[in-house]
C-alpha cells in the first residue's frame, strides 16, 4: 500500500499501522500543501480499509484463474464502489446542499464492504453554513462511517470542525525523493516544484520555454545588443512572466549570481507598478548583464 505515492513516509507508516491494527477514527483531516499526494493517500487508504480480505493480503485477481479476488478492490479501481465518494466544490465552494447529500448517503448502511467513506476534497473551500451542517455527522458519526477532509488552509476551517479530527499534517516532498522518482526533470525544475507535484505537467509542457532561459544566462556575456535581440522568451512571455521569473531566479541561483536574483526582485516590482513592459524587461537584460560582468562570467 500507497507504493505509488512519494514522499511523507512518516504518515504510510502511521496509516499502515492503523490498517494493521484495524484501528480507524471517524474523521482526518490531511493538512498540507498543494501537490503533496493528500488525497491520493487518502484514497489509498480508504481502499485498504474497505478491502474484504481479512489478512489484507487482498492480490485483486487470483494469479492462475484471475478471477476476482475481492469485490470492494475491483469496484474500487474502476471507480463504482458503493461505499465510497469524493466531494469536490461545486464551483468555487463545497456548498451546504452537498453535505446534506453527504449526510443522506452516510444514513445508508455500506453495501459490499463494513465501513463507508467520504472524502471531501479541498475541504477548506467548505462555507461556514457547510461546515456547521457538516459538524452534526462529525458529532454523532455511525459506527462505519469515515469521513477525510483534505486541507491546504487550516485557517478556513472551524476550530469545531478541527478538534473532532485526527490531523495528519503533510510536509513537502524532498528533493531527493523528488529527483529519484522523477529522474526526467532537472534541477531547476525540482527547485520550481518546491516540494509540491502540483506544477509538474506544466513544467514539462513549458520545458522549452525554461531551456531558452538557460540560454539565455549562457550567454549573458555576449552583450546587450545580442542578448536583446535573442531573448524573444522574456519580450513574448507578458502572460506568465512571474512564472519565466521565477525560474529565471533559480538559474541564477544555482550559477551564484545573487546580484541577478535582486534585480529579477525589482523587475518583478516594477512590472507590479505597471510599468512599461518592455522598459521592465530592457532593465533585467542590461543589469543582468553587468552583473554577469563583474563576476567575469
């Protein structure tokens, strides 16, 4: 179990025991960044404690026959398991309408397996009157209901809501771990990643995009006149800018130029102001530049 998942070994290791022991509380809640794996751990989970085989030693399929194994696991990977649901916000929130659909739902006892679980995903969208409709089943749960907030803001949940879960808190990913199961990705973009798989297609869509960065602090000693008219990713990239920025800062940093880090800092600012965009960007080339100069790059 959760084999496929990187990252916060601490938590597999309590949430392996809990299976062990078959010790489960009504309520998590998963705290954590963005892109750290919460709710994929909570999913993982919630397959392990409605499996059927006793031992836990469930294979799915027989491996001579394969034939089913156990009911609740093959429903579970195809998405149809009776017992189980994800709530996602309608919109911009998880409204009061979808926990009272919740709470009918939990009112129903399981069907194939002994418990019943919800998870409710980006739960720190919830509204107060959501939340307050949703404290009465965290009070009075049914034996085999469980339910897993999935959280990045603790700050939007009720401190009522908080004290009647078990907290899980998540941290991110190491870098090492980062960079062994994704060997593809540099180390730029590891950096880029902070620790969060969130941006991870992204990065690799825009991986052009980030090469002609590189290039571009390559050939920072070939002058202004070149640079500026070779540097079409910066002049183009007025619809992402922070985010080439950003990138730009851990190139930087990696090459120890810390006096270009300051002065992608102050282009940021400066295009805050509304700034002309492309006086903005002539002012990173040219200092940039000059800071390439005094290191004798």
């Amino acid at each position: 179990m959760f084999e496929n998942i990187i990252g916060n070994n601490n938590i597999k290791e309590y949430l392996k025991k809990c299976i062990i022991d078959k010790n489960y509380s009504h309520s998590y809640m998963f705290l954590g960044p963005e892109g750290v794996g919460k709710k994929l751990f909570a999913k993982s989970f919630s397959e392990q404690i409605l499996c059927l085989d006793i031992n836990k030693n469930c294979e799915k399929y027989t491996q001579t026959e394969n034939e089913k194994k156990c009911d609740s696991c093959i429903k579970f990977d195809s998405g149809n398991h009776p017992d189980f649901e994800i709530i996602e916000p309608d919109g911009k929130s998880i409204k009061i309408d979808q926990i009272r659909s919740l709470q009918q739902d939990m009112a129903n006892k399981p069907i194939i397996s002994k418990n019943k679980i919800f998870i409710i995903n980006d739960a720190d969208t919830m509204t107060e009157e959501s939340q307050n409709c949703l404290l009465k089943t965290l009070e009075e749960p049914p034996k085999y209901g469980i339910i897993f907030l999935i959280v990045s803001n603790e700050s939007k949940i009720l401190p009522t809501i908080k004290s009647r879960c078990v907290t899980l808190k998540f941290n991110k990913i190491e870098k090492e771990e980062m960079k062994k199961s994704f060997p593809d990705l540099t180390e730029e973009q590891i950096e880029l990643l902070d620790g969060s798989l969130k941006q991870k297609d992204t990065i690799k869509e825009k991986e052009e995009e980030y090469k002609s960065l590189i290039e571009f602090t390559d050939n920072l000693n070939k002058g202004i006149p070149y640079l500026m008219n070779n540097t079409k990713i910066l002049y183009d990239g007025k619809n992402n800018i922070n985010e080439l920025l950003d990138y730009l800062n851990i190139i930087l940093l990696n090459k120890k130029m810390f006096n270009g880090i300051e002065y992608v800092e102050k282009t940021k600012r400066k295009l805050q102001l509304n700034n002309n965009y492309e006086m903005c960007i002539d002012y990173l080339i040219i200092n940039l530049y000059k800071s390439s100069k005094k290191l004798g790059n």
